[in-house]
C-alpha cells in the first residue's frame, strides 16, 4: 500500500509537471521536480489552513512557480550503482571473533 500511494504521488507530480511545461510551450523534462514536490504541499497546506481565498488563483499561481523553475541540461547523467570507495581501509572480516582474537599478538 505505501508502494502505490509513493507511485500514485510520482506521477501526480508529474502530471502537474506537465501541465505546467504545456502552459509554457517547455519540455516537462527540463522543470525541476522538488520544487514541483514543495510547491505542492505548500498549496495543500494553504489550502488545508483555509489561508488561501481564490484556489482558482492558487493553482494558477503554482503551475507559474513549477513552470519558472528549469533545471540545466545534464548530459550522460546515467550513473553505474556501484560504491566508490571504502570508508574505511580495514579488511573483510571473513572469520569468525574467536578465531581473530587468538591471532592477534598479546601486549
């Protein structure tokens, strides 16, 4: 169930995204998506709060600010999943506590 309202918001963002980018004759790809992210749930929580008077003039306003927000063009941003690098520069432990406490020389 989380799964699905988490994929049900993606694309809700998304959606808005692009309504906002055909408004502005713009790529969607090119709005930045955490702002689309805060700027929905600031205008939930005015709305929530009964702050904002005209919701008419709130949605209008909001898919402005998504739309005014481009992000650069990031080319070959395909990245491998891979850890870099090690914290730390201490061997894999690959026997057990006991075997390498008897190993280690006595002070």
């Amino acid at each position: 169930m989380p799964e699905t309202m988490t994929l049900l918001s993606y694309y809700l963002i998304r959606k808005l995204i692009a309504t906002a980018a055909a408004l502005k004759h713009k790529p969607p790809r090119h709005l930045g998506f955490t702002l689309a992210c805060q700027t929905v749930l600031a205008s939930w929580m005015l709305l929530a709060t009964g702050a904002c008077r005209d919701p008419q003039d709130l949605w209008r306003r909001a898919l402005e600010r998504i739309a005014a927000n481009e992000v650069a063009n990031r080319p070959g941003r395909i990245e491998p999943r891979v850890v870099k690098r090690r914290r730390t520069h201490y061997p894999y432990m690959h026997q057990s506590r006991q075997e390498l406490r008897r190993r280690l020389p006595l002070t």
